[in-house]
C-alpha cells in the first residue's frame, strides 16, 4: 500500500564560528587596464565563494563582473581566509573583499576628486563610470581615472579583513554573542511510503531560505537543491555500517554506502527570500549548512506523517519502515481484540 506524507522543518542558523575569532582578509589591486586582481584565502570547495567575491569586488569598485580575476586559496601568496564551514566565507570573507577594495578605493576617490574638481564623498563608483551625485555632468571614464592614476604615479591597492562582531560565552550561564547574523529556512516536502518494501518516495520539496541579499541568486538556488538532495540522502539512504569490535568501517564503497542519484531527485521548488543581512557584505549571508538542515526534519516528518509511527533513529531504512508497519498493525490488532 502506497501511503502519502506531509512534514515540514524550520531552522535558524548562526553564521560562522560560536563566540570565537574568526577573522578572514583579502588583498586587491586596480590595474592599468581598469580591472582588477582579488586574492583570498577561502577554499572553494563549490559553494562559489570566488564568484562572490568577484561580484563584491566590482560592486564596490563599479567594475563589471568580468573585470575581477580572483586567485584563492593559495597559502604561498593569498592572506589567511579561515576555515570553508561554518556557512562563514560569504559573509566574511565578502567583508574582507568589500573593506580591501574600499581600501583601495581612495587613492582612486583621491584622484577622481582632483580630476571633477569635487569631494570625494560625492563620488559615485558605477558601471565603468565616476561621477559626482551633485553634478552628474561631473564624470569620468575608469579609463581616464586609470591614465591619470598612472600619469600621477599613484596605485590603487588595499588590504582588508572581517571579524565578526563576536563574544565569547560566559562559562558559568553561556550567555554572551555568539554570533553576528543568522539565517533562516523552512522546507516542506510530499513523501510517498510503500508500506509492503519501505521505499521512500520523495515527490516535491519546496524550501524557503531567508539569506539577506543573495549576491548570485542563480548559485544560491544550486546551493539550496544541493542541500535537499544531500537531506533525503541523510534521512533515507547513508548508512555507515561499523565493526564494533575494531571500529572499522564496513562499507567504505559506494555500492554499499548508499546515497542519491539523479533518480532519486525530488520536484524542487527553491525560494530565495531577500532580506537585510545587516552586517554581511551588501547584506548577504550563508546559505551553506542551511541549505541541508531543514530538510531533515521535513522528510522525518512527511515519512511519520505518512505511517503514524516515529522513528528515533537516522537514516530510516526500508528495513526500518517495514518493522515499524508490522508493529503498529500487531500492536493495532492486540487493541482490537482486547476491546
């Protein structure tokens, strides 16, 4: 018998480390040609983080995307970038791009301000473009920016690094900050169980995920069906087998270790919910363990919803459901027949 299940999960998520330093810096150099070179120590490990940082870089310096060359994660020449986990790299690294690249930004404010005959502060860094925001008719090309940049000597680099606004946790009661932002997600998801073999079908999944202002909407959506996909395979299919005398792991491979292939791949339905990250890099925040962790709970729920039992363990094997199917009707048929 095919049974269907509903379940839902809900999650907020502090960004990067618990009340601990967590610093990560990026260097920046405006080059000749009106492009520019970023260097980060993040590993991208393919949650896209020198993508993000090619969009901050341009951004603040009002370059294209295209202008940015990012090398990363090179420990002979790119500053220290911390750790790629904690959902971290977006928020801070992106920081530490924005603050390098605003570093470098004033020797260019220097000499756009003496070239329009105006403040700095009024400047306005666009699309190729300098202009003053009280005279528009005041403007430059980064062309022309550059050649008096190099006419005056003058070079265009900078350094800068992010910490989180951050305390350490009191011992004695835990209260302090432990972290700066936080990211929110709810994930509903529609499972049919078939009550005779145990399998699972996960059918759709909709996941909502608040994550300040996304710099690469399409990424952050790749990231959020990565995540789903990764939480069916937690609750569903990854079993790590253990040798309890030695410790070993029994099924190191995966024809046995079982995950999710494309068959197994649900109806995803992301959704991108924008919002002020306040302190992140023009407001982002981490979408990276957020991505996984409500769907865990769904799918739990919608399996439980589906068969009327809980299961107290992950994964739940179609051996789980099986057993679970069996005690409920013998225990349902005990109930009846002492009425």
């Amino acid at each position: 018998m095919i049974k269907r299940g509903h379940g839902i999960g809900c999650m907020f998520y502090g960004v990067g480390n618990t009340g601990l330093p967590n610093p990560a810096a990026a260097f920046v150099e405006v080059l000749a040609d009106a492009t520019a070179n970023v260097m980060i120590g993040a590993a991208d490990i393919g949650q896209g983080i020198a993508t993000v940082s090619a969009a901050i870089a341009a951004e603040t310096l009002g370059l294209d995307y295209i202008d940015i060359h990012v090398t990363s994660a090179d420990t002979l020449t790119t500053p220290e970038g911390g750790a790629t986990s904690a959902s971290r790299q977006t928020f801070i690294t992106g920081n530490a791009v924005k603050n390098a690249c605003l570093n470098a930004r004033k020797e260019l404010e220097k000499t756009a301000a003496e070239f329009l005959n105006c403040t700095e502060e009024e400047l306005v860094f666009e699309c190729h473009e300098i202009y003053s925001n009280k005279d528009e008719t005041k403007k430059m090309t980064y062309a022309e920016l550059m050649g008096s940049m190099g006419k005056l000597g003058r070079l265009a680099v900078g350094a800068g690094y992010y910490n989180p606004n951050t305390t350490y946790l009191d011992p004695n009661d835990m209260s302090g900050i432990p972290y700066e932002i936080y990211s929110y997600a709810t994930t509903i998801c529609e499972v049919d169980v078939n009550t005779e073999t145990g399998e699972v079908d996960v059918r759709k999944v909709v996941s909502a995920h608040d994550v300040g202002t996304p710099v690469n909407t399409a990424a952050v959506e790749g990231q959020i069906e990565g995540g789903v996909v990764m939480g069916e395979g937690f609750v569903l299919f990854e079993n790590i087998e253990v040798d309890k005398r030695t410790g070993a792991i029994k099924n190191p491979e995966f024809s046995k270790y079982i995950i999710p292939t494309t068959m197994d791949v649900p109806e995803i339905y992301p959704i991108v919910v924008s919002s002020d990250g306040d302190a992140g890099p023009y407001g982002a925040k981490g979408v990276g363990e957020p991505a996984l962790i409500p769907m865990i709970p769904a799918v739990t729920a919608a399996v439980e919803d589906a068969l009327g039992v809980k299961f107290r363990k992950l994964p739940i094997l179609a051996a789980d459901i099986v057993a679970a199917v069996k005690e409920k009707e013998a225990r349902e048929k005990e109930e009846a027949e002492n009425k």
